[in-house]
C-alpha cells in the first residue's frame, strides 16, 4: 500500500505530466486547422503532405486528451484514496509500474489478462 509520502510524490509526477501535455496541446493546436486547398497556391504534393501532416497533428491530439483523462481519473483515485489499487481485483499496482505510468489503472497480471481475454 502507498503511503502518504507516495501519493505526494505521484501527485507531484501527474501534475507535471498533466502541465506538459497542456503546453505541448497549446502549440499544437495550430496544426490541426483546416489545409488550404487552392491550387494555385501550393502544389498537389505539398496539400497531401499538409493534409498527412493534419492528421497526424489531430491523432496526436487525441492520444492527449486520452491521456489527460487517464491523468483526470489517477487524480480522482489519489483523492479518493484508491490510487494505487487495482481497478479489477483491489490488489496493490507495483511501484515499478506506478513510476513508468503513473495513470496504469490496472496491475500487471490482470493488464495481461485484459490483452488476452
């Protein structure tokens, strides 16, 4: 079980993550405006490069707000003093784990048996 000294130390770890991807959403909003689309101002190549490079501007926008999710319900879990626990079977997640990812609502073993199953 984690102690005090833990969850301030993953609350700490979240609020950063969550400030980082915040500040890296702000600059990439630019990227995922509408491509122009008037030929005679740049070429058939350069619009399907800028329209490939709008939609990975907008799959990379919502792997974040995927993620700042992830971060919203971690930050729930930490308040309700559930963090830390499995989602599935109660068992404690592993510091190794909860340091690699912070937001792993699942232990290993049942991380795995959610793959298979």
């Amino acid at each position: 079980m984690l102690d005090h000294l833990d969850h301030q130390h993953f609350k700490h770890a979240l609020l950063a993550l969550q400030s980082d991807i915040l500040a890296v959403e702000q600059s990439g909003q630019e990227a995922t405006h509408t491509v122009e689309l008037d030929q005679t101002t740049i070429g058939r190549v350069s619009r399907m490069d800028a329209l490939q490079g709008q939609a990975i501007a907008k799959d990379s926008q919502q792997r974040r707000m995927i993620q700042l999710q992830r971060i919203d319900a971690s930050l729930q879990r930490l308040k309700k003093g559930i963090f830390g626990l499995c989602l599935r079977c109660g068992e404690d997640i592993h510091r190794k784990r909860l340091e690699f990812d912070p937001t792993a609502p699942l232990c290993i073993d049942c991380a795995r048996h959610g793959k298979k199953g």
